[in-house]
C-alpha cells in the first residue's frame, strides 16, 4: 500500500568505461607551524610597528624573552596569509619520492598548495580538464609517494599558540577535481614511521533535482582555471566561503585572498587579516568550527551529482634506525618553489613598516 501512495523507482546503470579518472590525493601535515622558520631569522629579527601595541591585551600577555611569543610580536602586523603559508611544511621537503599510476616519476613541483579551514595542504592531480586517468584497479595503478613527515619541525614548548596540538603524522584528502574540501580532518590519517596502502572505493552518485539536492554547473572560467585554486562562487565551497564571512563578522577582516587566491569584494570591506588578528581572533573561530565538526552552517546546497572516495588503511610500521634524530643541513635553494620570494616579501613589509 505504501508503493502505491508513495512510489519510488530506482535505476542502476552499470557502466564499464575503458579507463576512469584518477582522484585529487592530497597531503595534510598535521604540524602547521615549522620551529625552524618560527625561530629563524626572518621573524626574529624582522621589526614589526611599534604603534598601538600598548594598549592590546594579547600583545601585553606576551614575553619578549620567550621565543616563540618574540616571533609574534615582531610579525604581529604581517599578512597573515603570507605568515601561515611560510611557516607551514614546505612541499620540497616533505616529497621526497613520487611515482604516479603510469609509472612515470613526479616530483614536489606537481604538487599544488590547497588551503583549508584546517591548515595548508599540497595536492596532485587537480586538474579538472585532464586528470589523470588509469584502466584499471590494485597496486598496479596506484599514486605512490615517499613523504618527510619532519617531526622534528615540531614545537613542543607550552607556547599556547605555537604549540602542535596533535601527533606527528598526516592526513591524507582524496576527492573528485570539483570539489573543494573545506577541511582535512576526515582524511586518511598516517602516523610517522609507517608503511601505508590506502585502497579506496569510488561511487559517483547521480541524483534527481528536488529539495534535497540542486544541479551544479561548470563555468567555462572553471573549467580553464589550470592553477588549482578553489572556484569562486562555487556551491561546492559554500560550506568553506560561510566561515570565511564568519571570521569577517567577528573579526573585522578577512582571509579570502590567503585561502581562494583571488579578492572576492571590490572595493574592498576588509583588510586582510594580519598574524595579531588571526592568533587573537581567527584561531578562536576555527576552534570553534573544529569543536562542532565543522557542522554549524547547514545552508549549503547538496548537489546532485557528486564522486566519492571511501578509503581504508593497511599499515606497517618501519624500523626506528631509519630516522633522523637531527635537523640536517638543508639546500635553501630548494624551497624557492615553494614560497617564491619569501625573504623579499618579508624584506619589503620590514621596510614599509619602520617608524
């Protein structure tokens, strides 16, 4: 009686295609803030403005003798943006090996930065206009990557806000090319010091337009956009743009250029949050989305086509002897790729801001 009230139909079309396109594999350090560039010489001797800091309650709770609170106070008026991106872990160091389904070499510059409400990640294969596409499944047809988690980046001081929270290790993002993932904390999580084969499912799921879902169209702009940046006024980044509006009311100035890369309001409502803003204010409202799941907008649009990826993990731990106990010398070099004109940038906002 019930099918005839309320009937409901469902096709399954089993398609067999000769080859499908491999997914976006994105890694996520679970350390955002390096000590080597926290304690370097970039922020500890950069002059930040001398005016205003008097009267703010978060520069007076700091200690000029401690490290760590030295480094905020003399960025505190630093791009906030620039701030995070520099410090995080560096792509150049972290890829040391990388092989693709094809089994031809990759190497760190095919990564591509992704920003999320959780910290920065590097991901491969973004392009939406030319994936790479594999015909078939098993290890025969598998990203493979040899990563530097860098554990000894790690701050383990009791600075409250420096401090790395959670252990070493990564996360690792695996989604479609249109979507943009508004955090890494439902990724695959790899502990240091193991071996892991993550095999995955993927399901494209098609549904009919109604109320619970909407048709989401590619504009020809998204589709020629080759840099990997996220999609401006996209539905699939909905849920990310809401917290971002959140920081704005809260905060008084945004994030938009640091995570999408582009300036979103012309002329603009808000400056760019800078390294006192965003420890002061921004982390309170990230902690917050964090504490509640990143569930607390609910008006986001589902759409109605859409691929998913469930994973699972098999791992195997590796020998302890293998591992540095040391921070070695490393090729600065290599990092220009990475943060293009880092010192210069750095440089530049020293000079403007001298009394």
């Amino acid at each position: 009686m019930m099918y005839w009230l309320t009937p409901v139909a469902t096709n399954i079309i089993a398609a067999y295609p000769e080859s499908i396109a491999f997914p976006v594999v994105a890694i996520c350090n679970s350390n955002q803030h390096r000590i080597t560039w926290i304690t370097g010489d970039n922020i500890q001797k950069r002059q930040g403005k001398k005016a205003a800091l008097d009267s703010n309650n978060f520069i007076e709770n700091l200690n000029y003798s401690d490290i760590f609170d030295k480094a905020l106070l003399q960025s505190w008026d630093m791009d906030a943006g620039h701030f995070l991106q520099n410090a995080a872990h560096q792509r150049s160091r972290m890829i040391v090996r990388c092989e693709l389904p094809n089994g031809s070499r990759c190497n760190a510059r095919d990564f591509r930065p992704v920003w999320t409400l959780t910290g920065l990640c590097w991901a491969i294969n973004i392009d939406s206009a030319n994936p790479i596409h594999v015909n078939g499944a098993g290890p025969g047809n598998a990203l493979r990557l040899l990563v530097n988690i860098e554990r000894y980046e790690r701050i383990e001081s009791c600075t409250p806000k420096l401090r790395s929270r959670f252990l070493p290790g990564l996360k690792v993002l695996i989604y479609n090319q249109t979507d943009v993932p508004p955090h890494y904390l439902e990724g695959v999580n790899i502990p240091a010091g193991f071996t892991m084969d993550i095999p995955f499912w993927m399901r494209h799921r098609q549904k009919l337009p109604g109320r619970d879902c909407i048709v989401t169209k590619i504009s020809d702009n998204e589709k020629k956009n080759e840099n990997g940046s996220q999609n401006k006024n996209s539905e699939r980044d909905c849920l990310m743009r809401s917290y971002l509006k959140e920081i704005e009311r809260r905060c008084n100035c945004s994030m938009r250029e640091a995570y999408f890369q582009e300036i979103d309001d012309l002329p603009k409502q808000f400056s760019q949050c800078n390294v006192l803003q965003y420890f002061e204010c921004v982390q309170s409202v990230l902690e917050w989305a964090r504490n509640m799941g990143f569930n607390n907008f609910k008006h986001c649009p589902i759409p109605c086509e859409s691929v998913d990826y469930t994973a699972w993990q098999d791992m195997n731990e590796l020998p302890s002897n293998i591992f540095p106990k040391l921070i070695s010398d490393w090729n600065v070099d290599e990092d220009e790729e990475d943060n293009e004109n880092e010192e210069e940038s750095v440089e530049k906002t020293t000079n403007n801001n001298k009394i």
